[in-house]
C-alpha cells in the first residue's frame, strides 16, 4: 500500500502545507495573510483551487485546521491513516545537516539552537512543538535545507574567525536552500537532458540566495551560518560589514534580540524603499517615479550579478544560469534587470523570450539563439523533494 505522507513547510509570514498518495501530490494548502486578512488556499491534484477566509486562531493553529481538512475531504478516514511527516528544517549545525526523525532530543536541539537564529528556527520550532503535541502517534521528520552543501570545500564553507572558536561554536558556513537546489536541477536535467558541468541557480523569492554548482553538487553558495548572508532579500539586509553591526549596537542601543530583529525584518527591500518588500509594488513605485523604489531594485539586481560573475570565474566558466523561486520564475522584469550588462560573460538574453515565459507561466531556455550560456527558467517542487526523501526513509 502507498504511504500516505504530510509534508510542512513553515516561513515567518506563510505555511505550506501538501499531501502525499506515494508520489503523487493529493493536496496542497497555503496558509498566509492576504489584504490584512488570513486565508487558506487549498489545491486538489487538478489544479482547482479553494479560497477561505479564516480566524488568526486558525493561522497560528494550521497543522490541526490541515488535519482537519484532509479527514473533512476524505482523503484520510483518521488521522491515523497519515504514515509520516515531513518538516523543511532551516536550522544551523552538523546535527541538523541530515534528515533525521524528530524525537524529543530533537525539539530540544532545536530549541537550544534557536538563538543562533531565532526568526528563522523559532517559527519552524513552534510548528513541531503544535503538531508533536497535537498528534503525537505520528512519525515526524526533519528534512535539512542544508544538506546539499554537504560537498562545499573548506575554503567556501569557512569564516576567517580564530579556528578554536569556529569548532567550538561550530560557526561556518552551512548554506540554505538545498532542497530548492535538487528540485532545479531534477527539472533542469528533464529540460536539457543532462545536467552540466558548471551551474549557478539563483533562488529569488522572500528569501534569496545563489549556489554555484560543479558536477551536480554545491560547490559554494551565498547564504552562510545562517539564512542572513548573501543577497538583498524581501526584509533581510543579506551582506553587510561587520563593523557596521557593532557600529549600529552602539549607535541604536540595540540588544542582539533587538538587532536580529532589525537585520531580519526591517532591512532588504523593504528597508531601503521605505515602502514595500513586494517587487511587483516596487516595479510599479518605480514606474511612477519614486527614486528609492529604483535604488531598492537596482540593489537587488547589483547584488546577483555579483554572485554571478564571481561564481563564474571560481568555476572556471558557466555552462547554464538557472532562475527559480517566486521572483525568478515569475518576474521578467528582473530577470532582464539582472541580465543586462552580463554579454561580455556570454549571458544573452532573448527579451521577447524572457518576457513569453512569464507570460505563460511556464519554464525553458530563455537566452538568444547562439548563445554559449544557456539561460533558463525553473519551477522548482521542494514540497516534492522533502516528500522523496521521507519516504526513501520508510
């Protein structure tokens, strides 16, 4: 008999919810804050899609309202029927870089670990701790978002911080978005028919985050010890001096709590427009004039191009230049933004190409005919992956 397997995936501001029959994708469900208003969004294996408005309670309360509305739909007799669940695991650490199942030693070290980043870790934490406790027979277990930088060399994954404090503290660079990174290039190997030698994939989304990639695995990669490092993000500051942060300790009076809370919350796009983290209302201030809109975008795009010029040279060239994530996938725009002045890399992109796949929401090539770079455009599936690699595991 197939499993049947609930997979979480928990940010700050959504959660996203999908239900498994083996490898086939049931159900999926997407609870967030839309309009100043909470709502769940349910979506059956043919694509039909239901909409409900629902109380804060239900919010904070997802899993039980998500157990709930698979036994209400029929998809399950009882919640006993569910053989697993799959949580995406964004936490620092060698214990939490393999899936593991999660037992009590596990909540404990999670819990213990939620300082080294607590926005990130806090709300993954209290979403095992809510579904342990409401349903406490069934299996759960933490998928890394970490473990595919597994294969980084010492010189990408290491800070030049004293070496006894590093491995005391396990300080290093752990990179995120691993599961992202499998699923673009299980897609990019189905489009192209293999995967080639030399890869940058950049993740563009509410978090961001750019992995080069050498013979199929991670070779270096933006985000670091924690999810803060690397690119301009929705509301993270992503690179920023050192000195700066012991500068704005002093300067604002802030208490670390405090300060992670500045750098997580009030920075990135929203903290340099002053307006919005959205990129679709930037592009639209843009548009109408609003000049810091421009810089907040300009910065985005600055920062990738960055990434990728140096992980061009540190592979030794580039092969493919892979978009994917919410911004990567959907947004032209930026796309193009970022592309432009990368010809002399040999990155030329098509623009009624680029344009066309938005348009139909689809994915492919999108560089110009002739093109040495390839240039493409993936949806990604983490939902899928973590569901893989649970029930690899039973």
């Amino acid at each position: 008999m197939e499993k049947k397997l609930l997979v979480i995936n928990v940010g700050t501001a959504s959660k996203k919810y999908a239900f498994y029959l083996g490898a086939q994708k049931i159900l999926s469900s997407h609870f967030e804050k839309e309009n100043g208003e909470f709502i769940v969004t349910h979506k059956d294996k043919d694509g039909k899609e239901n909409k409900l408005v629902i109380t804060e309670a239900d919010f904070q309360n997802s899993s039980a309202k998500e157990v709930d509305y698979l036994v209400e739909s029929g998809l399950v007799k009882d919640k006993k029927e569910i053989s697993a669940v799959g949580f995406r695991i964004v936490c620092p650490g060698d214990f939490f870089n393999q899936t593991r199942k999660i037992d009590t030693e596990y909540r404990q070290k999670m819990r213990a670990d939620v300082v080294k980043a607590p926005l990130h870790i806090s709300s993954i934490a209290d979403e095992v701790d809510k579904f342990a406790n409401a349903f406490p027979e069934l299996p759960m277990f933490g998928v890394s978002d970490s473990t595919f930088h597994l294969t980084l060399s010492k010189e990408a994954e290491s800070y030049a911080i004293a070496n006894d404090v590093a491995k005391e503290l396990g300080i290093q660079r752990y990179g995120y978005h691993g599961i992202s990174m499998q699923s673009a290039l299980l897609r990019l190997k189905s489009l192209l028919g293999e995967i080639p030698q030399n890869i940058a994939i950049c993740h563009l989304g509410s978090g961001s985050s750019i992995t080069a990639i050498k013979d199929g695995k991670s070779f270096d990669t933006s985000m670091g010890f924690t999810p803060l490092e690397g690119l301009v993000m929705s509301t993270r500051v992503g690179d920023i001096d050192a000195g700066a942060l012991i500068y704005l300790m002093k300067a604002k009076n802030f208490s670390p709590d405090q300060l992670s809370e500045f750098l997580n919350k009030q920075c990135g796009l929203g903290g340099v427009s002053g307006k919005s983290n959205d990129v679709r209302e930037l592009i639209a201030l843009e548009e109408g004039g609003d000049e810091q809109a421009k810089i907040a975008l300009d910065l985005l795009a600055y920062r990738v191009k960055k990434y990728i010029g140096s992980y061009t040279f540190a592979l030794g060239g580039l092969d493919v230049l892979v978009f994917a994530g919410t911004i990567g996938e959907r947004s032209w725009i930026i796309r193009q933004r970022i592309l432009r002045g990368l010809e002399n890399l040999g990155l030329e992109v098509d623009d009624a190409k680029n344009k066309k796949i938005t348009e139909i929401n689809g994915e492919g090539e999108i560089q110009k005919d002739g093109s040495r770079i390839k240039i493409v455009v993936v949806k990604i599936d983490e939902m899928a992956e973590i569901a893989l690699e649970v029930g690899k595991i039973l």
